[in-house]
C-alpha cells in the first residue's frame, strides 16, 4: 500500500507503551491526581485516547492528531469541557405559582450575566445554583433578612 510523506509523518503510538507515555504525558503537562483510583481513571482514558489517535491518524485527510494536554480526560470530562452535560440543579418548586415566580427571577439573573458579560473586565459569568432565586431569597442567603416561616 503506497503511503504520502504527509501520512508517514502521523504518529502512531504503539499501545504496549501506554505506561510510559503517560508518564510523560503527566510530567509534560504536569498532571496532578486526587488519588491512585482517579491516576488509573485517567490512565484508562488515557489510553482510549491513544487508540483514537492511531485511529484519526490512520485516515485520509491532512489532520494529524497526538497527544495533548486533553488526553487522559474521561468521557465525562470532555463532555464538561465542551458545552454537552445538561446541569441538574434539581429544583423543587411547591406550586406552578412559585415555579414561575422563580422562572421570572431566573429570567432576570439571565439577563444580567449576559450584560455583565459584555463588560471588557476579565471575569466570566454563568448560571450557577442560585440563578432562579427571588430577591427575598437572595436576601436570606446574605444574611440580609431572615427566612420567612412557613
């Protein structure tokens, strides 16, 4: 089977060496783990990544792909990272009444992360579990007033 120059150059990374190419790959990109049980976690997404690699660079195309400093992420991880986990937050709401009323106080958060995000400072805004709560309920999470009985 007749090989370009472009192809010859696509690395391939023999699988039988994962151990020590993850070893490079953590001092590389100075990879820290919680725990042995998250290093193997990350060792085994390691090494799907080395077979997707093989795999990519075994194509026809001009894209060469190689190990990166997004390697050993899980599945979970690269789906964090681009945009494709829904958050739960697991909201209860006692009636239709207060789910609207904190549909509308949602609604507003909304629209002031997407204005302070417009602002040329460095900072980054998004929705956070506190996103849907009222201004009384934003009030008694400051310390602000006290709850009100029930």
């Amino acid at each position: 089977m007749a090989t370009s120059a472009s192809e010859r150059n696509k690395p391939f990374y023999d699988v039988n060496d994962a151990e020590a190419l993850f070893e490079k790959f953590v001092k590389d990109f100075d990879k820290n783990y919680k725990d042995d049980a998250d290093r193997e976690e990350h060792y085994q997404a390691f090494i799907k990544s080395l077979h997707r690699i093989n795999e990519m660079n075994s194509k026809d195309g001009s894209a060469t792909y190689g190990i990166n400093k997004f390697a050993d992420y899980t599945e979970e991880e690269t789906k964090q990272m681009r945009g494709m986990t829904k958050r739960n937050f697991d909201r209860q709401y006692k009636d239709e009444a207060d789910r609207e009323e904190h549909y509308q106080a949602f609604i507003k958060s909304l629209k002031r992360i997407n204005e302070l995000n417009t602002k040329q400072d460095s900072a980054t805004y998004d929705i956070n579990k506190f996103a849907d709560f009222t201004e009384e309920e934003t009030k008694w999470m400051r310390g602000v007033v006290k709850p009100r009985k029930k």
